[in-house]
C-alpha cells in the first residue's frame, strides 16, 4: 500500500473502487484536502492523466496555493496542450486573482496551441508525417517546454532516418516531463533475428522442430459448413543461446553487443501490421529502433532459460504461448539444471503458478522479474515460441489467420501432462457455461438474459477464475458441452475430451480471430461461433469493446447444437 493509501485509510476514507470517481466527489464535497491525497496517488501510479494534473491544480488553488495550483494546471496543458478547458480554467484564476495580462495570454495561447497541436495529432493519425511534422514545429513556438510534441517530433524524425534530432527532441521529452534523466538509458539500436546474431558470434542455436506447413482452423458460425482448408507456414522451434544479454521485466527487449536488439518478430513478413514499440522501444523505423532502458540494473545473473515477456501475466498466452516452451525444453539434458526467469506477474495468479509447478518437472530455480526492472544475464537460453499470438496489432489493422499460429507439438504436450481420458460413460456430461460478468472489457452486455436460456438447457454457470485449478482441471476433464462470452477461460478447452461440443460468443470483429478454433481443431472438438454486434465506443479497441448477442439466435444455435436432446424440453 502506497503513502497515500494508507494515509486515506487512516482518515476513515475508503480508497477502494472507482479512485477517479472519488476525487470528484470528494471535490464536489469541498473534502480538499482529502481529494489532494487521493489525486496525489492516482498521479503516482499514472503520472500522465492530464486530467488528474489540472484537477490537482484546482484542489491546491482551492486550498489557497495559488502558484502551486497554477504549476499544477500548466503540467497538464505540458502534456496535453490540446485541451482547451485546461487554459480556461488557467485563465479564470488569473481572473479571479487579479493578473489581467496573464489572463489575456492564457486565451491567446488556448485558442493558438491547442489548435495547432491538433491539427498535428490529426495528421499522425492519419500518417501524414510531413505535414505533422511543419505543425509540431510551430506548436513549439507557443509551447516549448511541451513534452508531447517532442515525443512525436522525435518519432518522426526517427523515422526520416534523422536519429540525432530524434535523440534531443526525445531527451527533452523526459527533461520536460520531469524525469531523472539519470535513471533513463537511452540508445540507438539495431534489430536482428536470433538466428542471425547467432551464427554471427558462433553462438549455439539448435534447431528442435523444422519449419513446417500448419492448417488454419478458421471460426465456422453455427449454422455455416466448415470453411475450406487454409495453409500457412510455421516457423521453426529453436534454441538458442547469447551472451551478457539486458532484458526488461514483462518486456521482450533481448539487448546484446550493447548495440543490438534481438526480435524475430520484426522481420515476420506481416511486421508492418504490428506496433513493434512500446515503453521500453520507443521509436522504430526499418530494423533501427530507440531504446530507453530503465533505471539501474536490479540483478546480475550467471545463466537462465528465458521465459518471460510480454503478455506472460495472461491465463491463455502462459498455457499456449510460454509453457510448451519448457516442456520441449525437457528433451534437452543441457539445460535441465539451469533456473528459470519468470515475469513475478505471470505466478501472482495461483493457477498460473500452479501450472508453472507441475511443468517444471525438473525443480529448476524460478528468478522472479518484476516489471520495468532491468536485469543482466551473462549466458541466456532463449526457447523460442511453439506458438505466437501477438497481441500488438497497430491500431485500425484487422485481425487475420495468420497472425495466431498454434503449434500441434504444444497442444500435445500439455494434454500430455494435464488431460485424463476417460470413457463417456465414467466422466459424466457436465454442461458449462464460462461466465465472463467480472471482466472490465469485452463484456457480453446482456450476459445475464443469455444465462438464463443456458440454464433452461441444464447447464452451470462457472467462472473459471474463482475456482482452484484442480478444481477446473476436473471440470474441463469431465465437461460434454461448454459455452459462454469469449474469455481466457476458454483455453481450458485443452483439458476436454475431443468429443466435447463448444459453443463461443463473441463479436463479429473476431470472425478471423483463429485462437481458440486452432486449438479445438487440433484436438478434433466440435466448435461453432454466434457472433454478436460490437457496442462502439465501449473500448478504443475493437477487438475489446463490449457486445450483444441475439437470443433467439442462442436458442436455435442450442438446438442445433443438442440435437433433440432431452433437456430441449426444459426451455
């Protein structure tokens, strides 16, 4: 618990749901001093939120701090010069204390900076650079001291191959955004494959599963044929070896030679499709990238096997994407005894530990890397991905086929170790329906109507997360159909027979969404979609905005699905 939290918990306050939420009230309730802590803390675990920079800036004018509220509210207007509310509010304090002039300029700059800043943010977004650039340029004439616009110049500029204006336009985003620049390694870089880096420094890499050619199971709707075959290729599973390699916790950044990022992802044939940065690269442009390597580095470590990064912490990626890879790893006696580098977030959830417990069947050591920390390994073995489900698809790009590919070897590996076949007979008929009321996005917005008609069928309601993991490893073994929102809980369908019926709701945006249809049809299950109609504007991604389903089309799906069975009659 932070300063602040406890603080707020010893005057009685309670500091847990909506946070943003209580600030206002408190606001509205004239509790300043109480609204200043808890906005304090908000701007301590997200200190971009303009909007918590400008309310703190009013709470401490409130409070009759006129220069520090004044501060406040020009650190806001700093980092989003945009909003035009925050000069008003600025100038309406001038107003109230007096300083006419000031007053007069914050107007002037209002109508000035923000309207150029986002004529400029309209011209990235609709990728014209040059354009985008002229106009950051003159919005710097009216605010010089604003890290955004430096950020963006530096972005552009690096993608015009000009890295040296790039690295000042981006140091002095972290000067105006009131960073340590001690605390901030900042570097050009090059990216290369694994393979290349390899064979380069005569470094091991061992080729455990050849490039082969993979089946796309595509999503079939429930009362549609199954779609004709579709074949991509899948890329070789290695491992591979380097040397005094840097790596951030829950990041895929591997720096090597000092100067030289490894990311075989870059160079897929479909990478313009992806955003290759993050807060760690933070420009790239043709294999060049910008890095910002943070703080001081938290462990040294002789030797490990790799096996954390981005989207670890999540249920699906960790059973797919990262466990297989130490499985096959077992085949290779060389690595048996090495420990283990795990993102600390992938085991903060009990199933994932347990999980994580029953694979490593070696007993290697687990070194737990805590997020945005930076750690340095003088031998890393690097187990690429049987599988890869990227999760950084660039904004507007649509999801296809290809972008998700599910290895046959990794699905046989873990039913090898978790699935329990049984006959029908013995196992019983559970029907499941995976709830997903608690999730915070892509939310079956009439999940409760929908509930209902499955319960009519005799099925049970279950959220897979408030179960232990035996728990669910039971009910997956034993289940006859499963249905419910698309969820991460649908990935237990690893653990059910291959008779099982599957039956998924989810929105239309995820009609070439081939995750889970891989998965079922590797195994020979039986799974059909109902799609529904995206609510807009429910998430600033498609693929996460809530949804409805039509529930006469759950019924009729049902009855096909069932087939005459006798709980037709319970509806």
């Amino acid at each position: 618990m932070t300063f602040e939290r406890i603080v707020m918990s010893a005057l009685g306050i309670d500091v847990s749901g909506n946070i943003v939420e209580k600030v206002f009230n408190l606001y509205e309730q004239a509790e300043y001093g109480h609204a200043e802590i808890l906005c304090k803390q908000i701007l301590s675990d997200a200190p971009y939120n303009t909007d918590m920079w400008h309310m703190l800036g009013i709470i401490t004018y409130q409070q009759g701090n006129v220069e520090l509220g004044i501060g406040y509210i020009k650190k806001a207007i700093d980092l989003n010069p945009a909003e035009i509310k925050y000069y008003n509010d600025l100038a309406e304090i001038y107003k109230e204390t007096g300083q006419l002039g000031q007053q007069i300029k914050a107007h002037e700059v209002a109508s000035a900076s923000a309207a150029v800043s986002q004529l400029a943010l309209t011209y990235i977004d609709h990728g014209m650079s040059e354009a985008a650039q002229v106009a950051l340029e003159k919005a710097l004439t009216y605010s010089l001291e604003n890290p955004r616009i430096h950020f963006e110049l530096g972005k552009i500029l690096f993608e015009k191959g000009d890295f040296k204006a790039s690295i000042n336009h981006y140091i002095d985003f972290l000067l105006y955004s009131r960073e340590n620049l001690a605390r901030h390694d900042v570097r050009r870089v090059t990216i290369t494959r694994v393979k290349d880096h390899c064979k380069q420094y005569s470094l091991p890499y061992k080729i455990v599963e050849k490039e082969q050619e993979y089946r796309v199971y595509s999503p079939v709707a429930w009362d549609e044929k199954e779609q004709e075959k579709e074949i991509i290729v899948q890329p070789e599973y290695y491992v591979a070896e380097c040397d005094d390699a840097t790596i951030v916790g829950g990041r895929d950044l591997i720096l090597v030679k000092d100067t030289v990022v490894l990311n075989d992802l870059a160079f897929n044939t479909e990478s313009n499709r992806y955003e290759l940065t993050d807060d760690v690269v933070r420009f790239y442009s043709n294999h060049k990238a910008l890095v910002d390597i943070p703080g001081e580095v938290e462990q040294e470590i002789d030797a490990a096997v790799m096996l954390a990064g981005v989207a670890s912490y999540n249920y699906s990626h960790w059973l797919i994407e990262y466990l297989p890879r130490l499985i096959a790893l077992d085949g290779l006696s060389e690595y048996t005894h090495l420990p283990l580098l795990v993102d600390a977030v992938s085991v903060a959830d009990p199933h994932q530990e347990a999980l994580l417990r029953i694979v490593n069947r070696h007993n290697r050591k687990i070194i737990l890397m805590q997020a945005g920390r930076v750690y340095r390994c003088k031998r890393l073995v690097m187990p690429s991905a049987l599988s890869t489900m990227p999760i950084n698809l660039k904004k507007d790009t649509h999801i296809k086929a290809c972008d998700v590919v599910i290895s046959n070897t990794a699905i046989k590996l873990m039913r090898g170790l978790f699935f329990k076949p049984e006959s029908r007979s013995s196992r019983g008929s559970k029907r499941l329906f995976i709830s997903r009321e608690r999730a915070a996005f892509r939310r079956l917005e009439n999940e409760i109507e929908i509930q209902e008609i499955f319960k009519r069928y005799g099925f049970e309601v279950v959220s897979p997360d408030t179960l232990s993991f035996e728990e669910k490893l039971s009910l997956f073994n034993h289940a006859e159909i499963i249905a419910g929102p698309g969820s991460s809980g649908f990935t237990n369908i690893l653990f059910s027979p291959a008779d099982v019926k599957v039956l998924f709701l989810i929105s239309k945006d995820w009609e070439e969404g081939t995750f889970l249809s891989n998965i079922a049809g590797i195994i020979g299950q039986d799974l059909r979609y109902v799609f529904g109609e995206k609510i807009a504007g429910t998430h600033t991604s498609d693929y996460h905005c809530d949804y409805r389903i039509d529930a006469n089309e759950v019924v009729n799906a049902l009855d096909a699905l069932i087939e005459g069975d006798e709980f037709d009659a319970h509806f």
